[in-house]
C-alpha cells in the first residue's frame, strides 16, 4: 500500500505516518511539505490514499483536489482541518473529497477512515453527519458565507484570529495586494464595510 502525507508542519507529517504504521505496517509512506510537493508526488507516481491537511501555505489542500482529481480521478483523498468541521466539510466533498476529518480525532477514526475509502466509500464523522443535517433542517436558505470560496473562508478567518493583512500574507505565501483584494471580496459578499463587522459575523456565525 502506498500512501502520501501532506501537511505543512513536520510534527503532524510524522504523528500520521506513525499512525498509519501501526495500523498498516508494510505500508510504503511518503510525506509532502505543500500542495505543490503533493501535486508533484500524485503526478509522479500512483498512490492508494492521499491524507491532506487542509490549510496549507500557497495553494491549500482544499484547493488541490480538483487538481488531483483530473491526475488521478479515483484516488482517495481525506482532508483534515483545524477550522470547524461544519464549514468547510460540504465544499470539501464536492470538490472531491473521499473524507473530511477534524485533526483533534482520536487515532482509531483515521484508521477508520483510510479503511472506508479504500473500500471505495465515503467517510464523514457522526458529528460532521448532524452538523450537516441540522444546516439541511434549517432550510436550503443559503447564508452569506455559503458564497465564500474555500480561499475567502480562510482568510476571513484569518482576520477573525487578528492576523493583519501582512501576517496572513506571510502565512498563505501569497502578496498583500492579494489578500488586499480577497478582503475587498470578503466584505462584498458578506454585504460588510469594515475589519470589525467581518469579525463579527464570523464570531456569530462560529466560523473561528
């Protein structure tokens, strides 16, 4: 089995791997430092599952997987993610996703998940299931944030944690006048004017 790791931090790169190992000793594990090493390793060879962090700096997991899945449309890819499993979870599967996890998981539910997709099925948490489930009761009215792209939803929350234009510039390896410009998008289709509504409404909206 071959299996590729993709998250910016060394230290999780290797908590997985190590994992992983457990559960499937023989496995043959590679890690990737970025979106970019992923593509690269996923054009290179052929692999059985992919695990991805979702925010990576440049290019994020999320983002990655349409690229991924015109390079190898069957391959599995779980994304896990620091950010609150009900935002991110819907774009996640519809951008191809095989699963979406929270990196607070216990080590077992990622065995699980590896599991499940390599039988060809999805995997989705219990808890992300209901989350989903409550969004679908309360009607298909679509919040204003369902507008937001996976890369607006990041840096508005970015903002919301009290990054300033520079630090997120920094953190995303892209220009200021780039996050200049998705602020200016954020705030458009949010229907917001200022830093503090912004901040607010994802506070509201428990999007931090």
């Amino acid at each position: 089995m071959r299996i590729l790791v993709a998250d910016d931090h060394a230290v999780v790169r290797h908590g997985i791997e190590m994992i992983v190992k457990r559960e499937f000793p023989d496995a043959f594990i590679e890690q990737a430092d970025s979106a970019a090493a992923m593509l690269k390793a996923i054009m290179k060879s052929t692999w059985d599952v992919v695990i991805s962090d979702h925010s990576m700096p440049g290019k994020t997991g999320l983002e990655a997987l349409p690229e991924i899945k015109k390079i190898q449309p069957r391959l599995p890819v779980l994304i896990l993610t620091m950010h609150p499993e009900e935002v991110y979870a819907a774009k996640a599967f519809k951008a191809g996703a095989a699963g979406f996890l929270n990196k607070e998981m216990a080590a077992e539910e990622l065995v699980n998940a590896i599991h499940r997709v390599l039988a060809g099925k999805k995997y989705i948490t219990a808890s992300v299931a209901e989350k989903l489930a409550g969004l679908l009761d309360a009607g298909n009215d679509k919040r204003p944030h369902d507008a937001l792209t996976s890369r607006e939803l990041t840096i508005l929350q970015l903002f919301s944690e009290g990054k300033t234009i520079h630090d997120i510039a920094l953190s995303l390896s892209i220009a200021a006048s780039t996050v200049s410009s998705f602020r200016a998008k954020i705030l458009s289709k949010l229907g917001l004017k200022t830093n503090g509504e912004m901040i607010r409404y994802a506070l509201e909206n428990k999007l931090v």
